[in-house]
C-alpha cells in the first residue's frame, strides 16, 4: 500500500513580512504570515536582537488584536451627555476641520490652554515635540504614573536605570536580584537571561511580597512587606559596611564618595560640595596633606574624616557621610527586620551572599581597554551580582528614594558596569543629571524653548510663577513635585475640572484609558469629566482623544480619532525615545503596514481609521505650526512616515539611527535618506550596531565607549561621568527650603521640600501606611500586570481572555482565617477612599499581611463592545476603585514628593466578608456604556484558511 503524501512542513502562509510588536512595551522583533492577503501567524523574529524568535502569548495572539470587534470604525462626534458613549461617525476632513477650529484659538491666544497628554504610545519622540511646536507647558506621557522614580532615581545617581534602560550580565553574572518585578515589562529578554542564569546554576533571589512568574523559578523568594524595600537595602548596605566588605576603589575611581562636602549647618553652602575656582569638586589628598582636583589621578585622597579647608570651612568626604548614617542601629538588621517582614538571619546572610558573589568569585574578562585618563588595562574585573527592579518599588510615595537605596547597595558593591553586574544599554549612561532641562518660555514664534519634559538641575530650573506657584496643569516641575521628569499624567483631569492652577481649553489624549484603569479613585474621575460649572458647561470644556478600540475613555470623549492596530502603520521605535538597545550595542526598529489600513470591520462593516502619528502631523500643519508647515503654509511633511525620514531634530539627527546619508551608508548620525524605511524593512524592520568587545563595560569611564557615544550624540564628549552616591542637585533644594537662595519655596512646601530633598537617599514609611490606622486598614493592597495581557486592551483579545476573563482577590489562607473568610466567598475590601465587592481565593504566594490581584482585567459594562454579561464587566474588578488620588489628608497627590509618581502600591485596605444574601457580582457597578456589542457569535479566525487548503 502506498504511503500518504504528507506535508511535513507547511508554510504558514504565502509569504511573510517582518516588524515589530506591539502587545506591550517589550517591542519584540515579529514575523506575520498573511494568507490571502490576512493574518495567518505571527511568530518570534530569530534575527531580532530583542528576543531572538521567543514571542509569548501576548504576540502571538496579535492576530486577535488586529481582529477585535473592539476597533473604532471612523470619527466620532459626541451627541449624547458626555460618558453616554452616544455618537455619529463623521468623516475625517470634518473632524481635523473640528479639531484645528478648537486648537487655532487656543495657540493664538495661550498654547498653555492646551492640555496633551499621550498614554502607551511609545511614539514620545513625536508627541513630546509636537507640543513643543505648539508652545504648550502642559504634555507628558504614561511615564508619570508608571517608571518615573524608577527613572528619576537612576538617572540622579548612576546616569540610568533599571527598567528598559539597563540589564543584568546574563553571561557572566552569578547571583541576581530581582526587586519588585513583574512579568510585564521586557518580559521575552528576562525569560531569556533567567534561562541562561538557571542553566549555569547562578542563584536568583526575587523581593517581591508576592511570587508569580519569575519569583517561581527563583532560588529564594523574600515576601517582602510593600514599601519597605529601601528598609532591606539600607540593612544590607549596613552590614556590608559593618563587615568592610565594600570596593573603596570603585567607589573612588567612578563615584563620588571621597568628594568633600562642606558642612556648614544653617550657612547657605551646607551639603554642597567644596570646589575650586573653576568649579572643579575637590577632594582631600593625603600626600599633599591638602584639597585637590577631585578627579585628578595618581592621588590619595580621603575617604573618612573630617578637614579644614583653606577658607577655613570644615569638610567631610561623601563616604563618611554614608558611614555615618548607614552604620547607625537604626538600619540593623534588627532594627528593621519587623517592618520588612524578614528574619534578621535572613538579611545577614543575604548581605553574606552579596559580598561573596561579588568579591569572591575573581571572575576576570581577559579583554584590554582603556579607561577616560588614558590608563589601560590589561583585564575587566569582575563583580558578578546583578540587580534589577521594576514598578514594586517604584509605584511607592517613598520609591525615588528606594531606588537611590539599591543603586547604592549596588555602588558599594562595585556592581555598576562591571562583568557579571547591573549593565547600562546605550544610549545610557548619560551625565548626572542629564542636561535637558524642561521647557518654561516661548520663542517669538510661540515654540516652547525647549520640550515640555525634562531634568530639573535647581530651583531655577522649576516652571512656576513669580510667586512659586505651578505654571502646568498637572503640578510637574513645582515645589510640589520638582524632579517630575517624566509629568504627572495621574493628576492632570482633577487640576483640569477644578481649574488649579487656571482653567484649559481642551484636554487631548491618546491611548490612556484614564476613566478607568489609568485612573487613581475611578469613581471620582468619571466625575469630574462629566461635572458642569454653574452656567451649565463643562468644566474640561473640551476632550479630544484618540484610541484604537472602544475603551472606557472614548466615552468621555468630545471628539474621538480613531487610530490603526499597529500592523496598518509605521512606527519609530527611536533611540531619542525609549530604545531597544541592550548593553553589546546600540538598537532602534520600526513598524510598518504589513497589511494596508482595512475597509471593513470583522463585520463587514464601513471602516475609516488613520494612525494618530500622522494626524498628529497633519492637524500641526493645519494649525500652522512651525516645524510642521512651510512659510507659504504648505504641509512640511505628508505623514509620519515622511517625518521619520525627513525630521531631523539636530543636524544629522533624526529619530532613526540607521543607514542615513543619501545613500544610506552612515550610522547614527547623516543626512536624511530617501529609502532608510525600505533599508530596516530590507533588514527585518531593525538597526543594530555592536560596540567593540574593549567598550563594553564601565562605560561611564571606558574612553572606547565614551568616544563611540559621542560619534552618536549620546554624550557631549568623552569625559568620565562621575556616579553620584551622595546628590548636590537634591541638597540645592533643601538649602532654598531652608531660606538660601534667590529662589526659595512658597512657605507652605518648605518643610516638604527639606524633608524629602535628602542628598543621601532616605526610608520612610509610605505616606498611607503612616497615616491610615492599621488597626482600621491593617492590609496592604498590590496589583499586578500578568505575563499574558498587558494594560487595558489584552484582555478585549479573544484569545487572551480564554486564559483568564475575569479576577480574584489573592489573600493568604492564614490571613483568610483571620478575617473569617473561607475560599471563594464575596468580600468587601475597603480603603480610606472606598470600598468595593470581589471574589477572594486563597493562595500561599503571597506576603501574609497583602493582598492582591492581576490588574486591568475588570471591564466597565458596555466597554471594548464585550457582552453584556462578559465575566469582566460581571465579576471582575480593579483595585483602582479603592485607590485615593490624594493622600488621606487631602494636601498633596498620592505621589512621591520628589518625582510626582503615582503611589499606587501605598493603598491599605481592610476585608470582611460580603453580608448574606449580597449578589456574586463585582461591585461597584457602573451604568453601561452606549457602544453597540458585537456579534455575540464565536470569533473562529482561521477556518477560512483551512476551508480554502482543503479546496
């Protein structure tokens, strides 16, 4: 009998076609097979430099994104009371007619009246400019409410940071730390390097009250109490101190610890650092027995003690500052045991650890290189510990000082750029702090005089007022919130409706579903988009947004601008963004229509959608906006993808760093290209350059790295930048708040200000552990973001949702008895600022006194066109409901004091069980939303395909 012809290796489509992900901020490399001109697969791209062919279950069910019955059709005008969700489609010239009507007054008579602010839109190179062309103040992104302490923390004390920005030594480390991380951010690259960790047996530890994802596979898991992480790093920096068993010499060759502070109590030079008369910091060198150039080599200087300078001030050096606070009792590991939640023994051996990975292993690169004084080395000495940490420390009032905590621990270890050590990804590290400063003053043309976003060096750095008051509408930059640098997007719809600091025109957004799972006190909010003022109007008199999918935002919406799925659209993911760099070499990519802009629906219906970055671009040429239109009031640029092309934001700077110059044959820096978009989707829609093996470590002070950073405009030359353990830009700000200065604090931030503007990082308790009653709230409430979905608009996707559609409460089983629940009872969880109904389930991965749950996932009824009765609207929930958007005493955001971020993880709550007889639905519940459901019949992608192979 013959044997059946069997294919045994199919194509999965006719022809495939490489770009890059959009499923969340990992930005993986993709390859999408259509058939028939449709999406068949979507798999990893192998030559990607991201993830090397992994793809989780997020991009792989982009298919289902692009296909959701969820996408928004054509414009909208509202015609119903604004939150109704009751609309008539218009055409697109009527609408950019609408918006460039209400936006022409508004840059005419006072661009601040203009409100931008952008949520997951990873096009911040764009929209950030943009406002700047318009002259606005008031634009910031999703950072403010995400990474921003994370940022601000790194970037103030090492010149980068954790997050996307830098990564552990996957090859060469031999013991990680994982502080607060989730499975949502870069989720691909970390399971790569957990792989290659556990399969050379390195020893992972992950600090994290709850164990999900990678604290599964780690070695050691440490249920930390939410917020006290600085408390378990300064007791490992304490014992690392106690033990002398910290590198004094790293600490002196790229740090600042032997720079002299002057300590002058009550003068207004207290805390600042003594320097020559060309500004140089001076440190004390022992053989001259006298000051000298700090960053001089060949000297001895001093790193302990007390001296008198030649003016006759007293000086300490910055490490004797850190031993004199760090070494106080107060950070022993039984001192802070209690509050951690951590066995003394446990932070002892821990510190025991640290030291023993990173001096006593002798690991050792056989690579030459050179250092920034011309010094050259025979080998890389290594320090194989390895940190990493994301939102569970940041998302905390007192997480910038937190995250200045582990890059301390990290720096007296000597584990910054070191083989086996935390690894900085270009174009980072960048000088401390970074030099662009935020935009305050507009030109005679009406453009911001630099962009709206930025690093604040001193007070006079600050946009306020004459009399210190807040210039933007979110509070950023002020002597509220002064090192904002990423905005405050969590504030900005309340100081909108109560007009604080002034009243705005129109409020624009694009994908930031800030009515419901962006929002801080969700009831609240959906509120004041809706309240009118006494003559009837409302009070955010104008709101346009932009989205793709019918989220709970569109509903509050005034004019809505309906964006493409990201497989209909070009996309810049630009190293003057947030780069896909990683620590071997320099990285950007781009998306691309792989498939054209769709005529219809899933359902055959009409379909009119734009991507929101060229109609960003053509309402600026509309408006008449500088950078966006010629002086005869022509269009500069036809769409974005001309922009990415043509734009250059400094002369051979555009926001791709690839094959520029007319021919293409530059990299990082050129003339614009004709053909550089048809070059990455030639290259498989990315650019990669690898840094030469001797420039790959300690690149804060490797002259290899620094000189190839400056060929890319990363740094302005190649001088060493210097690490700041101890930060002269905080101690600015606490001597203004103590009365020095020409630009001092209105008197009721004073004390704010000279609290938490500490140059050595601080603990304190988060500001609503310390002041809600914990006999009344005697929990802690976390969320986190799954591996599987990713914001708001994973679990719309048809595939996603099988894997979970719904939500529960995580509570301890010991914790359960205590509260008299059993598993799965309705529980009423309450916080100051509400309470709310949920379903709770036991389970033992977590801390015993927090409770959590996966976040997003709960669905207002009506939204995202789900069902009526779909499991999210019904029985899932947010914890957002519970979360404050001020602290309990009404005088601040729920932020951290220095960067502004939102304080998320800070919310304490207390649980009982639902009375008897309450209904096994979530609560509260909110009246539905008037979007149209979609066919409620299965969505069976892909039989068409098997139909058409078997014909």
């Amino acid at each position: 009998m013959a044997e059946p012809a069997l294919d045994l290796s199919p194509s999965p489509g006719d022809e495939a076609r490489t770009t890059t992900c959009y499923m969340c901020a990992c930005r993986c490399g993709i390859k999408v097979w259509l058939q028939d001109g449709q999406v068949r697969y979507i798999q990893g791209n192998r030559e990607h430099p991201v993830n090397h062919g992994v793809l989780c279950a997020k991009g792989a069910a982009g298919i289902m994104q692009h296909n959701s019955p969820a996408r928004l059709r054509k414009p909208l005008l509202r015609v119903g009371e604004r939150g109704s969700g009751e609309f008539r489609e218009i055409e697109w010239d009527e609408a950019l007619d609408l918006a460039t009507s209400w936006l022409k007054p508004i840059r005419a008579r006072n661009p601040d009246e203009l409100a931008f602010f952008t949520g997951r839109d990873q096009s911040q190179a764009l929209t950030g400019w943009w406002a700047q062309q318009f002259g606005t103040v008031n634009y910031a992104a999703h950072g403010g409410f995400c990474s921003v302490n994370m940022a601000a923390g790194g970037l103030y004390s090492v010149g980068g940071s954790f997050w996307e920005f830098g990564e552990p030594d996957w090859e060469h480390t031999r013991l990680l730390m994982l502080w607060g991380v989730a499975e949502d951010h870069d989720s691909n690259p970390i399971k790569l390097g957990l792989g290659k960790l556990k399969a050379r047996g390195a020893r992972i530890i992950a600090v994290n009250p709850v164990r999900s994802g990678y604290g599964a596979i780690a070695d050691e898991w440490i249920g930390i109490r939410p917020g006290s992480d600085g408390l378990f790093a300064f007791a490992l920096v304490h014992e690392l101190l106690r033990m002398d068993r910290i590198d004094l010499e790293f600490l002196v060759r790229h740090a600042n610890a032997h720079w002299l502070v002057i300590d002058n109590p009550g003068g207004g030079d207290d805390g600042l650092f003594a320097r020559d008369a060309e500004g140089n910091a001076l440190c004390w060198n022992t053989q001259a027995n006298a000051t000298t150039d700090a960053n001089a080599i060949d000297i001895a200087p001093a790193v302990v003690g007390e001296y008198m300078l030649a003016d006759g001030r007293k000086a300490r050096p910055v490490f004797q500052l850190i031993v004199d606070r760090y070494l106080d009792p107060r950070y022993s590991p039984d001192a802070v045991s209690e509050r951690c939640g951590i066995p003394a023994n446990t932070i002892r051996r821990i510190a025991r650890e640290l030291a023993e990975a990173a001096f006593d292993s002798n690991l050792t690169l056989p690579i030459a290189w050179t250092d920034s004084w011309g010094r050259e080395h025979a080998e890389m000495v290594g320090r194989p510990v390895a940190m990493h940490a994301m939102r569970g420390i940041s998302a905390h009032s007192n997480g910038f000082h937190t995250c200045r905590a582990l890059h301390l621990l990290q720096l007296l270890l000597g584990a910054v750029d070191a083989p086996g050590s935390f690894r900085y990804q270009p174009p980072f590290p960048k000088p401390v702090p970074p030099a662009n400063r935020p935009g305050k003053t507009r030109k005679a043309d009406g453009v911001l005089d630099a962009p709206p976003l930025g690093f604040v060096h001193g007070p006079e750095d600050l946009v306020v007022d004459a009399q210190g008051r807040p210039r933007r509408i979110d509070h950023a930059y002020s002597w509220a919130y002064p090192l904002a640098a990423h905005g405050m997007m969590h504030t900005v719809i309340r100081n909108a409706w109560a007009g604080d600091p002034y009243k705005i025109d129109t409020l624009m957004m694009f994908m930031a579903n800030m009515s419901w799972n962006s929002a801080m006190n969700t009831g609240e909010t959906m509120r004041w988009l809706t309240d009118r003022d006494e003559a009837g109007e409302y009070r955010i008199p104008r709101i346009i947004y932009s989205d793709a999918y019918a989220s709970e935002m569109v509903a509050y919406a005034d004019l809505v601008l309906p964006d493409t799925t990201y497989l209909e659209r070009f996309d810049a993911i630009s190293l003057l963004d947030r780069p896909i760099s990683d620590a071997d070499g320099a990285s950007d990519a781009i998306r691309h229509p792989v498939l054209a802009p769709e005529t219809q629906d899933v359902e055959g219906r009409p379909r009119d959608v734009r991507g929101f970055q060229s109609v960003l671009i053509e309402l600026g040429a509309r408006l008449g906006l500088p950078g966006l239109a010629n002086d005869d009031g022509t269009p500069k640029y036809r769409d974005y993808a001309d922009y990415i092309v043509r734009h250059e934001r400094a002369p051979g700077v555009g926001l791709l760093a690839g094959w520029r110059g007319e021919h293409g044959e530059s990299h990082g820096k050129g003339a614009p290209n004709p053909g550089q978009l048809q070059r990455y989707i030639d290259n498989g829609g990315f650019w990669r350059e690898e840094l030469p093996e001797h420039a790959r470590y300690f690149k804060m002070a490797n002259r290899g790295y620094l000189q190839w950073a400056q060929r890319f405009g990363f740094v302005p030359n190649d001088a060493p930048i210097v690490l700041q353990l101890y930060s002269e830009t905080l101690q600015r700000f606490r001597l203004a708040a103590q009365g020095h200065g020409a630009i001092q604090p209105p008197p009721g931030h004073r004390e704010r200000v000279a609290t938490y503007f500490d140059p050595l990082p601080i603990w304190y308790e988060p500001f609503e552990h310390e002041q809600a009653s914990r006999t009344r709230f005697p929990l802690d409430a976390v969320t986190q973001r799954p591996m599987f979905m990713y914001h708001a608009w994973g679990s719309q996707n048809a595939w996603l949702r099988q894997i979970a559609a719904r939500n529960v409460l995580y509570l301890h089983p010991e914790t359960g008895a205590t509260h008299g629940i059993a598993d799965e009872d309705w529980i009423e969880v309450c916080s100051h600022n509400g309470s709310i109904r949920v379903q709770a389930k036991f389970a033992a991965n977590v801390q015993a006194d927090t409770v959590w749950t996966w976040n997003a996932i709960g669905k207002r009824k009506g939204a995202w066109r789900l069902a009526k009765d779909a499991p999210e609207s019904g029985r899932g929930f947010l914890l957002n409901h519970l979360v404050s958007d001020l602290t309990p005493r009404g005088d601040y955001a729920n932020a951290d004091p220095v960067t502004g971020q939102a304080a998320w993880f800070d919310l304490r709550v207390s649980i009982r069980k639902a009375a008897a007889g309450s209904a096994a639905v979530s609560a509260p519940q909110f009246p539905p939303l008037g979007f149209d459901q979609a066919d409620p019949a299965p969505l069976r992608y892909g039989a068409g395909f098997r139909r058409g192979k078997r014909q």
